[in-house]
C-alpha cells in the first residue's frame, strides 16, 4: 500500500494563523478604556512608521526610472481606482440576496485602496517579471491612494462611510504621506540600513497590520457588532471576492496583452493591479468608519488572505513557464518586454509578506 506523505510545505501562509489568532485573542480579550486607547496609539505609530521605512527603502533613481514606465503605471491605476470599484458598484445588486448592506460597503471599500508593495514585489519577483516596475507601482498607488482612496469613499460611500470630512484627510496624510516623504528626505543617511535589513520591514509591516486588527476587532466586540454577521453571509462573501478576485487576475494579464505589454510587464500589472493593501487600507478604515471599522475591513481582511494564496500559486506557475522558455498563455512573447524597460526578477524577495 503507498504510504500517504504530508506535503513539505502546507498551502496555508502562517501569517493568516496569526491573523486568526489576533481575531480570536480580540473576541476573548478586547482593549477596553486606557488599553484600548494605548492600542490605537501603538498601530497608529506603528503604520506611520511602515510607511517612512518604505521611503526610506524607495530609492530617487528607482522611482525616476519608474515614471519612464508611464504606460504600465497608468493601465495598473485603472485598474486599481476604476476598474476595481467598477466591479464593487456592480456587486450592489447582491444585496440582500448574498450580502448585508454592512459587508456590501466593506466589500466596496476594499475595491477603493490602493494595491500592495511588498506581495507585489514578492510575487512579481518570483514569477521573474518586471521587479522595477512592480516597485514603483506599488509605491506609486499607495501615494495615489492617500487622497484618492477617501475622495472615492466621499463620492461612493457617502454617509456609510463615517461621515468622511476635510478632517479624515487630513489625518490619513499625517499618518501616511507624511512619514513616507520623510523616509524619501531621510533616505540619505538610512536608506542602506534598510535596504539590508528587509527583516526589519517585513517585521513591521506584519506587526503594524495585527496591531490594527487587533485595535479594530476589539472596538467592535465591546460595540456589540459582530452579531450582525451570520456563517452563511461569510460564505457568500467570500464566493463574491472569489469571483471578484478571479475577474481582476484575467483582466490584468488578458488586457496587459492587448495593450501590447511584454511578458516581465504583464507580470508585474497583473500582480499589481489585482491586489489590495492591508497596511493602506486598515488606517484608512479606522478613520473613515470609525466604530464600524471592524466590520468594514472584514471584507479587505478575507479578499487580503485569498490574494495571497492564489498568487502564490500562478506566481509559481509563471517561474516554471520562464524556465521552459514558454509562457503559457502568451504567444511567444516569453522573452520580450514590451519596450517598457523590463527586468529581470532578482531573489531574495518573501512572496508571503503582505504589503
């Protein structure tokens, strides 16, 4: 009889344990009074530090070499600020059938924020596509998004979204924009520590987003919210953000071929332009809903986890396809780059960080 083997590595990133972990230690153990606020304070810093470590880490020439790229940063941010909640505004039609109106406005909000740098970079570098580009990207719709992302939940949101008002964005630039640009001044003198320290980013960047879970996940079980979401609205939520997530990944790598991109620039598009940041999103959340935060970011928190997984795996697929000198789904193009400039996919990067 053939002995069944366990797989050498399981499918399940460790970070969605800990994310899980800090959900179940909210529920039992939720920052009450003087903790609670200690606990927002420390993920407010905790972010703004995250985003000056990502100035830091972005070097002048990079994102100089990025804006030659013009082409590929464009397509990446329609696809992120309209195509996305294009998709989001649709899903209006699923309510109440699959959705409550509290998951339909999370729902709609993740297709607001801006995309991902680290996973971007991580998958985009093992799949060997255009690392450059899906440096700048990333950075690129985060910075975008600081003022784009609450304009969009102003116009689309209205009154669901926390009353969003001068005030909000004011503070989101203070918590995200502001540290990001003193990373750049400060690059200087700090941006080769932090070139070589990557643990350092990726040790933050984990730590910040569960101390905004935790933060957001504790308001609303001392609110009392979470009665409002039943086992069978989960699953319909995650069916939706299946299909939603399954019609950005075809429309990023199919509409990158149209346009006429290379293989090492669609791999980068498609990477950037199909995902959602935790890091930006659940500051973003914490201030534009306010007590309903924990609730909202729900939506962003499963889509976050699902994205990683199924990239994990067409990343991988995309690496085999580079070392067959094919590219599967493309006709022939497995060499070219599009005259965008491509290079190619360094090491070193942790696909499973989350950007």
């Amino acid at each position: 009889m053939k002995r069944l083997r366990w797989p050498r590595r399981m499918p399940v990133d460790p970070y969605i344990v800990l994310l899980l972990a800090t959900v179940g230690l909210a529920a039992l153990v939720p920052a009450r009074g003087l903790a609670a606020d200690t606990v927002s304070g420390a993920s407010t810093a905790a972010i703004a530090f995250l985003f000056f470590l990502y100035g830091a880490r972005l070097s002048t020439r990079e994102a100089m070499d990025g804006l030659r790229h013009w082409r590929l940063h464009l397509t990446v941010l329609i696809c992120t600020f309209v195509v996305f909640p294009l998709l989001g505004l649709a899903a209006r039609g699923l309510v109440p059938v699959l959705l409550t109106h509290s998951l339909y406005t999370g729902l709609l909000f993740l297709t607001l924020v801006p995309s991902t740098i680290q996973s971007s970079i991580a998958f985009t570098s093992m799949a060997r596509g255009n690392v450059p580009a899906a440096i700048c990207a990333g950075s690129f719709s985060s910075l975008v998004g600081i003022v784009v992302t609450p304009l969009l939940a102003a116009a689309l949101l209205g009154g669901s979204g926390g009353g969003f008002s001068a005030d909000s964005l004011i503070k989101i630039v203070l918590q995200l924009l502001v540290p990001f640009v003193a990373g750049q001044v400060l690059r200087r003198w700090i941006g080769g520590f932090v070139t070589r320290h990557k643990k350092v980013l990726g040790l933050v960047d984990r730590g910040s987003i569960l101390l905004v879970v935790y933060t957001a996940f504790s308001e609303g079980m001392v609110r009392g919210i979470w009665h409002q979401v039943s086992p069978a609205r989960l699953a319909g939520l995650l069916g939706v953000e299946a299909v939603l997530l399954a019609v950005m990944l075809a429309s990023t790598w199919y509409g990158a071929r149209a346009l006429g991109f290379g293989r090492e620039d669609r791999i980068a598009i498609q990477f950037a332009g199909s995902k959602k940041s935790l890091a930006s999103g659940l500051p973003m959340a914490s201030v534009l809903f306010g007590a309903q935060a924990s609730l909202a970011v729900l939506p962003l928190m499963l889509f976050h986890q699902m994205q990683l997984m199924v990239c994990a795996v067409i990343a991988k697929r995309r690496a085999r396809d580079a070392g067959a000198g094919a590219d599967g789904d493309d006709d022939g193009d497995a060499g070219a780059s599009g005259g965008e400039g491509a290079h190619p996919a360094g090491r070193g990067h942790d696909p499973a960080r989350t950007g």
